[in-house]
C-alpha cells in the first residue's frame, strides 16, 4: 500500500531539504549478508522515497558500512557513530530506516539518536511515515516503537535459544565435530574412513595415558616427525584433511574433546561481557567447568576412548596445571627433569600453600606465597634430601608387602609402541603415494590447451611427489633404529622382585628423576611439612588412600648452636674434658648417647675442639696461656699483668740474667715457665719497671731538634729505641 504523503509533507520543509537524506542500511549477521540479499535491496529501495518526498538524488546519502553487525548494543558500529555525527553537526534533514530495528535494536542508541535528532530538528523516516522527534505523538510513537523493537529481538533470540536446546536435548542438535569424526548426510556419524588419521588420534591418546603430558606428548610426536590431521571444510576424504605439525593447543584440543569419549556435549562455552574488547564483533567465549555443562549424552559417537579414561585424562591435565590459580586449587604439576623427588607434592604447614623448588648447592623447597600475596616473610626454606630421604623409606615401607611384577607390561608397552609407529609411517607412505597418483591423474586428465590449469596441476604434482619422498625417507630412517635394548638378567630379576629390589634399584641411573616422581605420585597424595625448631622438621605423608603417616626429620642447619640439646651437650663435653679425655674420645662418646654435629649425623673431633676454644677449656700445656698462677707460682701472663708490662718484658729479664734460675723453673711434663712468688723477687722487678720507664723519659727529653715535625719523630723514635732497651 502507498503511504499517504500529505501529512509528512507538512512535517518536510525547505530546511530539511536543504540537507542530505541518509538511508541507513544494516544487517545483523555475515550470513544474512550473504544469504538475504533481498533484504539489502528492500533497503535500498527506500532512495526512492526520498526522492518522491523532495530530496535532490545528488543530496541523498546511504550509510552501509555496519552491514553484518547486530545493534544489541553489544558491540560498536562505526557507520552508527558517522550517523550521529552528523545529525550533530546539522547535516541531515531526514533519516530513513526500513524499521526501527533497523536504526537499533536497544532503547540506549535509540533514544540518545532520537534526542539529537529533537535538538538538531533531523526527522525519522521508514515504511510507515515521517516523524518529528520534537513532536509529542511523534516522539510517543517512536519511543513504542524502540521499546518494541527491544522487545521483539529479546522474544526471537528466546525462541531461538528454546528450540536449540530441545534440539540439544533430544540430541539432534547439529554441531560440529573433530577430526576423526564425520556427519553423512543421513545425520548418523562415524569415525574417520581413513585409518591413518584413525591412528594418529589414537596414538596421541595412548602416549598422554603414557607419558601423563600434554607437552611430552608434543616432545614425542617432533621427535618422531608425526603429523596432526586438521580438518578443512565440511566435506569428507583425503581434500578436506591437512596434515599439520603438532602443537600443545592441538594435543589439548584432542584430549579435552568429549566427543572422543562418545559423548554429545553443549554448553562448554559461554560469553562473557566483561571480557568484550572494543572492536570485536563476535563474543569473547570462555570455558565453563565440567559441572555448568547443559547437555552431556554418552554413546552418541563412535568412540576412541571411554567416557571414564575421558575424566581420568582431564584430571590429569588439570593435575598438571602450574599456573598459580590452578596451582592454588591442588594442581601438582607434570613430573620433571629436576632432582627434587617432591616437586609439586610438598604443602607448606603453616599457610597450606604449594611450595616452590630452588636449585642451589642442594635443592631446597620453599614457601614464598605469603610473601607475594601479603609481603610477609617466607614461612619455610627448608632442606630437600633429607625430607626426601624420609619420605622415599616411607614409600619402600609402604610397598614392601606387595609383588609387583611389571615385566611383561614393560616388554609389551615398547613392543607396542614400536607397531604404532611403525604403522603410522606405514600409513603416511601410503597416504604420499594415494595423493601423488590422484594428483598425476588430474595432471593428464587435463586439457594441454588450458595452460594456466595445466601449470597449477604440474605443481601439485610436484608437492605431492616431494612429500612421498619424504615420509618415504622418514620411514626408511625409522626401519634403521635399533631395536630397544633388551634387559640384563639383573634387570629381569630387579623388577620381577620390584618390591625388594626397588631400594638398589633406585639409586642406579636406569631411574631417571621423571620416572621416580611417577612411582612416589602412585602412592602419595601430598607431603606437609612444617619446621618446628632450627633442626627439626615436622613431615606428614598423605597417601592416596586418604591415610597419612608422621615423623620428625633433622636437617642439616648452618650452625652448632642451632642444634637442639646443644646446652646439654656443651656441659657433657665439660664433663668429658675435665676427666682427661681426647677430642676423639669425647667425640665418639658423644655419637652414642645420641649428638650430632650441625652438618653430620656423628660429632666430629673438631667439633669439640670449636666447643672447647670457645669456652676456653684448653689443654695442660696451654692453660699457663690463660692463668695468672699455677701452684701458687706466677705465670708469664699473670706476672706481666701484676707489674703492668707485658710479657714481653719478663721475657727479656729471663734472657738478660736479671731472673736468675733460681727463681724461674720449668714444670713438667711440657716445661711451662713458672717464677717463684716472694715478696722480695716483687720488690726488685717492680724497682726494675720504674727504672726502665725512668730511663725512657729522660731519654725522650734528651734533645730538642729545630725542625717540630722531625722533633716529633725523634722523640717517638727515641722513645721507642728507650722503650726497646727497657724491655730488654
């Protein structure tokens, strides 16, 4: 029906068409860009209409630029911004929309544009009529109209949502699938006709069982030169695959996917508004956890796992998390190349947190979460052997009564692993071959004439004879490697007795470090620790079956003191040396009650020498060092200190004759100087002081140079040759 064009004339007048026209043209997706072309066309047509209503062709403007963007207001529209400008600037007259959807589909843009519009005196134009936003009926009527248009995009995306979830419900919900998993076209789904792409999935499920890492499954598949299969496009067979090297996203995208398992699953992402980037259009999508997921339905697919290995795999991989919100939550992390036996099993006692490995002279576990959260000081930096040493004999107790013969599965595992390699370049050969003779058909098949054609298939020739050549070399390199060793009698017998042999097997360098943190992570849950003195470490082992088992480690500390006891054994060592014993003797006494040293299990001789120095316990020969008398005779020390001279000066007195024999003597059995103690011998050594320092006195006075600085020189040097002579 033709509107009726008399009204909105009156509402159009020369200064309206004195501006532009914009026809503004949107579409909500890329799909119906593509698809509803009809639509586009429709739009356009309202040119037309701007033309009857008086606007110049030349003055008439269409806006274009937000086709294939929804007006949700989830997202910016740069042709949207243009439009407002403009209608700020006081460059449009009229704006035409189809419908108001058209213009936006929430009442936030739809009013703010109706507000300029109103200001600006721009009208509102569609299929309807012409409206003056600065009218009340107008300004009503478009205000019901955005409101509508609001409420209808909100029905239709729940009408929507409502018939693809009983769709997902029923199962029959269409979404797509792997690689290794095909849709015919009666909707049924089978796995991948091609075996090869079959193995390569199934042999990256089989090393991750294996190995227990996605990112030594990646180590494994670049050593090995094995391709991932990629899907390209919707269709089936050997086109629409391509073979691509390997990365850790992929493998994680193989071992996270359930429908591997067999299992129809939707919801396991969702969008996240806060998450929105300006300029993006499509929703930033986040992974929901497992428990938020809306549909699962086992046995909808062919599987290449079962459902239960499928949870097993994502606990694993969520086991082996390391980032810190994941670690927090009781990730372990992968086992590594490193020598600490614990890494990601010791909890921190104080603060429950997962301690960190520090490589030095010896590795170290410590707990530096309250310092990166709170600033607070790290709660433990505690010795690594020595924990590991008690929990390692904890493991060998707790195995001891089982027999755990694992030869057979070990022979079997690498003779399996050899097969599906072998396999695969099998395949891949003739996987090279398939291609290079469909790609030569193609090749003669074509018309000589058509060149351009000709050239293009010469090419493709080419690349597929090169990588037939290549993965024929591959499998040629991989039929020259050497068989696995095969295993000494020793070995045999080692891991048929495993439970007896583990101890000795376990220093050898047949274990490496990944493969003893595998077997002490099959039994054992987590290691808590907490240090409750300088050299005690409080150790409790939570094993798998939810027991736990305690004990107090001794770590070796900096220093003596820290010893606990070390009172108790400085006053033995006392007691020891006061009854005539040796350092070693003492040392070795002190070893069976049950001492230590700071750094060994035993106490060292040079231990109690450092406990003796320290007290000044010394021996006979040298206690006349530190005593002033010995019975009832002056020493050296002690008679220097009673005349106030040093010893040096008795020494000289002995030497010079002044000290006769009779008043000095030597005592046996090591010949310690004593001089007798008579009032006498004291009156003439203290005359013999005075008359040494009288001497250097007046010998520092004997002359008086003219130059002052050397006069201050002479006189220390002359007091210092006086106080020479005195000594001596």
């Amino acid at each position: 029906m033709t509107p009726d064009l008399s009204l909105s004339q009156v509402k159009i007048t020369p200064r309206h068409l004195d501006r532009k026209a914009v026809i503004y043209i949107r579409q909500s997706s890329p799909k119906q860009v593509r698809e509803h072309l009809d639509s586009q066309l429709t739009q356009r047509a309202l040119v037309h209409r701007a033309e009857d209503l008086g606007w110049h062709p030349e003055r008439i403007e269409a806006f274009d630029g937000d086709l294939g963007q929804s007006a949700a207001g989830l997202q910016e529209r740069d042709d949207f911004k243009a439009l407002a400008a403009e209608i700020a600037l006081g460059h449009v007259g009229i704006v035409f929309g189809w419908q108001v959807s058209r213009l936006a589909r929430n009442n936030t843009e739809w009013y703010q544009l109706l507000d300029l519009a109103a200001l600006f005196g721009t009208l509102i134009g569609d299929t309807d009529g012409v409206y003056d936003p600065c009218l009340y009926n107008d300004r009503l009527l478009l205000g019901l109209k955005g409101t509508m248009s609001e409420a209808e995009h909100y029905l239709l995306r729940q009408r929507l949502t409502a018939g693809r979830l009983s769709k997902v419900r029923r199962g029959e919900y269409v979404q797509p699938l792997p690689t290794g998993l095909v849709r015919l076209s009666d909707k049924s789904v089978i796995k991948e006709p091609d075996q090869q792409i079959q193995h390569v999935i199934g042999l990256v499920f089989s090393k991750f069982e294996e190995l227990g890492s996605a990112f030594q499954v990646l180590r494994y598949c670049k050593q090995h030169e094995i391709l991932l299969p990629r899907r390209h496009g919707n269709g089936v067979g050997p086109d629409h695959v391509r073979w691509r090297p390997p990365s850790e996203e992929a493998i994680c995208a193989i071992l996270t996917n359930p429908a591997y398992a067999g299992a129809f699953v939707h919801g396991r992402r969702t969008s996240d508004p806060q998450r929105q980037k300006a300029g993006r259009w499509t929703p930033v999508m986040v992974r929901r956890p497992m428990a938020e997921w809306q549909c699962i339905i086992q046995d909808a697919y062919p599987a290449y796992i079962s459902w239960p290995q499928y949870l097993a795999n994502r606990a694993r991989l969520s086991d082996n998390a390391t980032r810190f919100r994941e670690s927090a939550s009781g990730a372990r992390g992968a086992p590594r190349e490193g020598a600490a036996l614990l890494q990601g099993l010791v909890t921190c006692g104080c603060c429950g947190r997962q301690m960190n490995v520090a490589y030095r002279r010896r590795p170290r576990y410590v707990c530096t979460s309250m310092r990166r959260s709170y600033a607070e000081p790290n709660c433990a930096h505690l010795d690594g052997p020595s924990i590991e040493a008690f929990v390692v004999q904890a493991f060998f107790a707790a195995i001891a009564p089982a027999q755990l013969e694992t030869l057979d599965e070990v022979l079997a595992q690498r003779q399996l692993e050899r097969q599906r390699l072998e396999t695969y370049h099998q395949q891949q050969v003739r996987h090279a071959r398939f291609a290079a003779t469909l790609a030569r058909r193609r090749y003669e098949h074509v018309d000589p004439a058509y060149r351009l054609a000709a050239a293009e298939l010469e090419r493709e020739w080419d690349d597929q004879l090169r990588a037939l050549r290549q993965a024929e070399e591959a499998a040629e390199r991989f039929a020259h490697e050497p068989d696995e060793p095969t295993l000494t009698p020793e070995f045999r017998h080692q891991l048929l007795h495993l439970s007896q042999c583990l101890p000795d097997l376990w220093g050898s360098p047949q274990l490496r470090h990944p493969q003893r943190k595998a077997l002490l992570r099959s039994l054992i849950s987590r290691v808590m620790v907490k240090r409750t003195a300088a050299d005690r470490v409080e150790v409790k082992i939570i094993w798998a079956s939810g027991h736990f088992s305690e004990g107090v480690v001794i770590p070796p500390v900096g220093s003596q003191r820290q010893v606990t006891g070390y009172d108790t054994m400085v006053e033995r060592t006392r007691q020891l040396w006061a009854q005539g014993y040796s350092d070693l003797q003492i040392a070795d006494i002190l070893s069976r009650e049950g001492c230590r040293s700071a750094q060994r299990e035993t106490v060292l001789a040079k231990t109690v020498m450092k406990i003796r120095h320290r007290h000044h316990w010394v021996s006979p020969y040298h206690q006349h060092r530190f005593a002033d008398k010995i019975d009832e005779q002056w020493t050296i020390r002690g008679l220097a200190r009673e005349l106030g001279v040093e010893s040096g000066w008795v020494y000289n007195r002995m030497r010079n004759g002044f000290l006769s024999e009779s008043d000095v003597r030597r005592k046996p059995p090591h010949g310690n100087v004593l001089i007798r103690n008579e009032a006498t011998l004291l009156t003439r050594l203290r005359a013999e002081v005075k008359r040494s320092r009288r001497l250097r006195r007046s010998a520092a006075t004997a002359s008086i140079p003219p130059d002052p600085g050397k006069s201050l020189r002479q006189s220390v040097d002359g007091e210092s040759s006086v106080s020479n002579c005195a000594m001596t």
